[in-house]
C-alpha cells in the first residue's frame, strides 16, 4: 500500500500598491509636456475649423456660375454683325460670321471654322447691296450648311448686321430665308448708322429697315432688336474714336447676355423666368430696344423711382422709339446682398409703379430681382427691355432729310465738276466728262459698272 503525503505550499501574497504621491519627478514632467502638446493640437484644430467656416461662407456667397436661359445661334453679316459675334463667343455663344470681304473675316478674333467668306471675286461690297444680296445668293448651300453645322443646338437664331452695310444689309433678305429653313424663330439685332456716317449708308439703312419691316409684318422675323450707334455716341460721348465698336459692342451683347443669364436665375421674391424671357424677345412682333441704369442713390422710398423716371430713357441703346406702344416691358433689378439690406419693398413697388405708368395699358410688364454679390459697387443695377415697338418715325425722317440733303449736294457738285471738266476743243464740239460718266453709269456700262457687272455674271456661270 502506497502513502501519499500531503504537502501543503503556501504562496505569499504580493501586495500592489497604488499610490499616485509616489511618482517621480520625469513621469510628473513627461505627463506636463504631453498636456502642452494636446493644448496646441486643440488650438490647431479650432484654427483649422475657423477656417473651413470661413472658406464655407465664401462659397455661401460667390454667385452662381451664370448660364444663359435661351440658347442662342448668332448669324453675324458684315463688319458689324461679325464684330458683335466676336463678343457673343467670348460668352460661350454659338456663332456663325459672313463677309464678302477676307480682310473684315481676318479681323474677327472666332475660329476659323466659323467663318465663311461669300467670294464676289471683288474682295467686298463697297456698301452695294445689290452686291451683298448676290453673294448671298451664290453662297446659299453653304451659308445653309454653316446654319446647319454651328447653329444646330440654338433655340433661338439671331442675325446680327449693320443696316447702312453692304455685305451685311444686302444679304439680310436671302439670310432670313436661309434661316428659316431651321423652323427656329429669327431675331434681327441691326445697327443704325452713326451721325457721322455718309449718305450712302444711311440711304441702305433707309431701304433695308423697309424690308425687314415687311419680313417682321409677314411672321418670317419674330422681333427687331434695334441698336442705333448714334445714340450708342452720346452714351458714351467720352470714349475715344479708336475704341468707340469695341466698347459699344461689347456694352451691346454684354447687357443681353446678362439677361438671358437672369432669366435662369433664383429671384429674391420674383423671377423672369425663361417663358416671359422668350415672350419677351418674341412675341412682340415689332421692335426692341433695351439698356441699363446704375442708380447710386436709392436709401429713400422714392429714389429708385425717381432715377427711373429721369433716366431711363438717356441710358436706352436706341432713340426716337415711343415707349408707350410697347407690348411687354422686362425689368430686370440687381444688386449685391449689402445694398439689398438698405432697399425696402416700398422702394420697389413705387418703382413698379413708374414703370407701369411709362406705357399705356402693355399687355405685360415682367420684373425680376436678383442678389448678385458680383457687383461690387453701391448700387442698384437695373436693366429694361421694351419689345412689341412701332417703327422710330423721329430717326427714319431725320435720316431722310439728312439723305436728301446730302443727295442735293451731291447733285451740285456733280453740276460744278460738270462745269469745270468742259473745255473748248474748237469749232462747235464741247467735251463734258461729267455728263459723260454720268450716261456710263446709269447704263452700267462704267468701268467699275462692267467689273461688277462682268464678276456677277462669272459667277452665276
């Protein structure tokens, strides 16, 4: 028989203290240099916050990117038109650029793809609109494939020409034709001559605002956007001769893109919307016009309206218009978030008021309000358009008596060279080159008069 012994082991207890009084002086430090640490990282931290805060607010307020509410084609004829299709394509426009002459073509700073020249093998039109329309009228399939190329995604197409213009106002009526082929609606933006332009030019512009008339009158053109440069002169009376198209163009297609860019815009507590846009620009089935006021003063009740009354008319881009027959009237008031905080709703429904009592009985008046932290003056911006206008009688009679004057200065100068160009060659014979030039011309049997006549027929063949 096994024993087994018992054996009892005892294990001493190990005693763990905790006692926080008996650190040493290195754990007390390091512990001191870690909550001087954690101190700067929290301040770096609520730096960085600030900061995101900051930035956050900017992008709170910078403006929305602008894009237009109606996509438009611009057809641009001439020097003018392509002019005013240069500024349309710094905006991103679709754009389409024709002349009968390179050198104007070369100027226009599009792509090359863009432009077409319309070869009378003449190099222009030296202001003959017999000349424009011919090569319009050549050229048809590929102006109609241009049209077709570079304006495909427009909703609306505008022809953009000069009235006083050869290549321009001549090809105006084969244009519209070519245009409306798309089924699209046609907006004419024409140019009125400067005061002073010569009585050529303001003879064209005489005889093609006629015809456009008409193809408005007869639904092939929607609406005329009329731009008169001789008011475009007073406007901007202070800028220098050298730079007068560039500022003049610019000002002109920058206020109408700023419009369509409005009418797809979030309105303060009222919207022009893209439908009064368009009925705007449409359906008035006459002329436009349209223009923008800075008013500085606004604080009081009666300012704005004050500065409506007073002014609007100065700061309109044509002249000689009575607003009162205006259809629709589009009033378009901006302005940054800090000057909209000083306007009261009294200020604008007085302005509203003004604006109502400026035409009688319009079938609308379109308003809209807008926050624009991009302008960063103090002021109200405001910007109108009036479509739906009779013919400027007051403009289209001074044309013609300056026309009229100048054709009868004409006629006398021609009887004085007529004079002077006589001399006695003996007996009874009489020589008058002027009489004879005279005859060669109105038989177009002229030197210039056979070149033209002999190049159009070239190339008809």
């Amino acid at each position: 028989m096994t024993t087994v012994k018992n054996t009892t082991i005892s294990l001493e207890r190990e005693v763990i203290m905790d006692d926080l009084t008996n650190k040493d002086e290195n754990a007390v430090a390091a512990e001191q240099v870690d909550m001087e640490k954690l101190a700067a990282l929290k301040a770096k931290i609520e730096a960085k916050r600030e900061k995101e805060k900051e930035t956050a607010m900017l992008k709170q307020d910078k403006p929305a990117e602008k894009v237009p509410s109606v996509r438009l084609g611009i057809l641009g004829s001439g020097q003018a038109g392509g002019r005013l299709c240069e500024v349309f394509y710094s905006y991103n426009t679709d754009i389409v650029c024709l002349n009968t002459a390179q050198v104007d073509l070369d100027n226009i700073k599009v792509p090359e793809s863009n432009k077409l020249l319309l070869d009378n093998n003449v190099g222009g039109s030296a202001k003959s609109l017999e000349l424009g329309e011919q090569a319009a009228v050549i050229h048809a399939d590929k102006i109609r494939k241009a049209i077709n190329t570079h304006l495909a995604d427009a909703e609306v197409l505008v022809l953009a020409t000069s009235l006083g213009g050869g290549s321009g106002a001549g090809s105006l009526p084969v244009l519209v034709d070519l245009l409306g082929e798309t089924g699209k609606p046609i907006v004419a933006m024409v140019v009125l001559p400067k005061t002073s332009d010569d009585g050529l030019s303001k003879n064209n512009a005489l005889i093609t605002l006629n015809k456009l008339s008409k193809l408005t009158q007869n639904k092939k053109v929607s609406s005329i956007i009329c731009i008169d440069n001789a008011k475009i002169e007073q406007i901007y009376n202070d800028v220098s001769p050298l730079n007068f198209f560039q500022v003049a163009n610019r000002e002109v297609v920058s206020m109408f893109h700023n419009m369509n860019c409005l009418a797809n815009s979030v309105g303060i507590d009222k919207t022009i919307d893209k439908m009064e846009w368009l009925k705007l620009m449409l359906d008035g089935e006459g002329f436009s016009i349209y223009g923008s006021l800075k008013v500085e003063q606004y604080s009081g009740e009666l300012d704005l309206a004050e500065a409506l009354l007073a002014n609007v008319e100065a700061n309109l881009l044509s002249g000689s218009f009575d607003i009162k027959q205006a259809k629709y009237a589009g009033v378009f008031i901006s302005a940054n978030e800090k000057v909209w905080s000083k306007l009261s709703n009294v200020t604008l429904d007085y302005c509203m008021s003004c604006i109502n009592s400026e035409f009688d009985a319009p079938l609308g008046v379109f308003k809209g309000t807008y926050k624009d932290n991009s302008i960063e003056g103090d002021y109200v911006l405001v910007h109108f358009f009036y479509s739906g206008l009779g013919l400027p009688m007051p403009k289209i009679n001074a044309l013609k008596s300056e026309v009229e004057k100048l054709n009868a200065m004409i006629k006398d100068k021609a009887a004085n060279r007529s004079v002077s160009l006589e001399f006695d060659l003996g007996g009874d014979k009489v020589l008058s080159k002027a009489d004879e030039v005279k005859s060669k011309i109105a038989a177009k049997n002229s030197n210039f008069g056979k070149f033209i006549s002999n190049t159009i027929d070239r190339r008809n063949k």
